[in-house]
C-alpha cells in the first residue's frame, strides 16, 4: 500500500498534465517570450484552431502556468493571456 503523503497534490497532477503535451509547452513558450498573446494571435503564429487554443489555455491556467487578463477596448472586452511568470 502506497503511503498517502507521498501521493501527489491536485496541483502537482494540474502541473504534470499542463507540461506533458507539447502544444501546451509551445503555448506557453511563446508567451513568454512575445510578453502575452490574445487568442487570435496564439492561433495564426502557432497553427492552432481557436477551440484548441482555448482548450489549451484552459489546461495552462488550471495549472496556474498561464493568466488571462481582461480589458475593454473601444467599448469591447478584449482578453489577453501572459505567462504566469510575466504577470
């Protein structure tokens, strides 16, 4: 029987399962390094569907790798990503 303290935390499976796929890591690459990305750019430069980029940025911000900041702009909301470590 495995010792329960040595089970890994919501946060560290949230983590492991952000960091196993490689879309994800090129997401979050290039957040880093371009300082933030809305979604329909992360879309064009990385050859995503806008579904798949959100379902990706989903999986970035429940591991609290990726932020979405919200703004108005011209009277319309406007969502932008950056990387956690960015923010």
């Amino acid at each position: 029987m495995q010792d329960p303290s040595k089970q890994p935390s919501q946060e560290e499976l949230a983590l492991k399962r952000a960091l196993e796929h490689p879309k994800r890591l090129e997401i979050f690459g290039y957040l880093t390094q371009e300082g933030g990305a809305d979604e329909a750019e992360l879309v064009a430069a990385l050859d995503l569907t806008a579904l798949r980029a959100r379902y990706h940025l989903t999986v970035l911000q429940d591991a609290h790798l990726v932020v979405r900041m919200e703004g108005v702009d011209r009277g319309k909301t406007t969502s932008s990503y950056l990387a956690a470590s960015a923010a």
